[in-house]
C-alpha cells in the first residue's frame, strides 16, 4: 500500500536520492546545523530509515556539516563544564587552544569540503556591527569541524564553553579597537585562505601566528598595568 503523507513534502513524494541530497544541502547552506531527524522526517515526507543513510553518506563526505554531538545541554554536562571552569584560568584555556587548534587547521586543509570550506571563508569576516567575539567562534569552530576529527571537535566545544565562563573570561575592552578586529579579520583569512588551497602546513602556521597574538593579547590584559588602566 502507498504511504499517503498528510504534510508539506518537501523532498517530493517518491523523491529521488539525488534531489533528496540537494534538498539536505540547501538546508545546510541556509544555516548551521540541521534541524532534528524528527523535524526533517515530517519536513521532507521520507522514511527515517532513508533519511539517516543519506545524512550518513553527506557528513561522510564533507557534503553536510558533522553531526553535532550532545547538542542538547545536560545538567550533568554543565556540572562537568562548571568543574573544569574551577580549575582553569586564561592562560590554561589558550594553552591548550595551541596545542589543538593549529592541527585542527592542518586536518581541515586535507579533508574539509567544498563546503565546509565555503563557511570556514565566511565566517573568516566580520562586521563592524558583529559583537566582536560571536564571529571568531564561528571561524574556529568550523574548522574544528571540518577537521573530520568528531572526537577533537567534541572536546573543543567543551573547551570553549569552559573559556566563556564568567570566571574565566577577561573582561572585554568596550569599545573593541576597530584596527584589532582588523587585524583578527586578516588572521582569520589566512588561515582560510591556506584551508582552501589544501596547503596544510601554512595552514598549522596561519593558526600558530594567530593564537600567538590571542596569546599576547591576554597577557597584556592580565597584567597588572593593564588591570590599573
């Protein structure tokens, strides 16, 4: 007996795998990450079953954005977070962001997609009217991402949740000196650019020179100089 779909399909009834992986793709290009299978289901009128293999076969080959694992926030997760934000301080956090980042840009020199890169050059530039620190986020974590490494990745976002907290985070300087933005926005496109010209050992040294200036910069701001100014 036919299915009879009593919703908007979005993938068209008897939809061809192909259009299906179009349809996936433009959702992907439209926004960050993918709404639930349970919505998509009932958005495109195909099976679970299929829907899943071909999410699978997309991420897999860089079409679609890694899932994003543990989206939704546990209490226990934030119990965890808010334990390592006690034991950590600035330089603990930009430390580690050293030893994982510049590798992160070296894996997704080799294996990111055509768009994976595409967001990874977008988010690279930032507005004026952008708060100054929701686009670097942005950059950093799609090239996590696209370093195919979903373990890595996972650790990375605890990391920076663990960055964000209050105590941890320095205050920001208000307003942000538009020639800092300026020169991030720079670092950022290099390190994009060595991303989309598959050179990953410029890429590794795009992302060194950057979180070296992070570096010095929070250095600067804890000083104790700085603290009185």
């Amino acid at each position: 007996m036919a299915q009879t779909h009593h919703h908007t399909n979005l993938a068209g009834t008897g939809s061809t795998l192909a259009h299906l992986r179009g349809v996936l793709a433009k959702l992907a290009e439209s926004d960050e990450t993918l709404p639930p299978e349970r919505e998509l289901v009932k958005q495109l009128g195909v099976p679970r079953s299929r829907l899943r293999r071909v999410l699978a076969e997309m991420r897999a080959s860089g079409q679609l954005p890694p899932a994003q694992v543990g989206r939704r926030t546990t209490r226990k997760g934030h119990v965890r977070t808010e334990a390592l934000a006690r034991l950590a301080n600035p330089t603990d956090v930009i430390e580690l962001r050293l030893a994982l980042e510049p590798q992160f840009a070296r894996l997704a020199a080799l294996r990111a997609s055509p768009l994976e890169i595409a967001r990874i050059t977008r988010d690279a530039n930032s507005s004026p009217d952008d708060d100054y620190g929701a686009p670097d986020l942005a950059f950093h974590l799609a090239i996590a991402g696209a370093s195919r490494n979903a373990l890595g990745h996972e650790l990375y976002n605890v990391l920076r949740q663990v960055g964000a907290d209050a105590r941890i985070r320095l205050p920001s300087r208000s307003p942000m000196c538009p020639k800092r933005r300026e020169a991030r926005d720079a670092e950022h496109r290099r390190i994009a650019r060595a991303i989309a010209e598959r050179d990953p050992e410029s890429a590794e040294e795009a992302m060194l020179a950057h979180l070296a200036s992070v570096r010095a910069l929070i250095m600067d701001r804890m000083s104790p100089q700085s603290a009185k100014s």
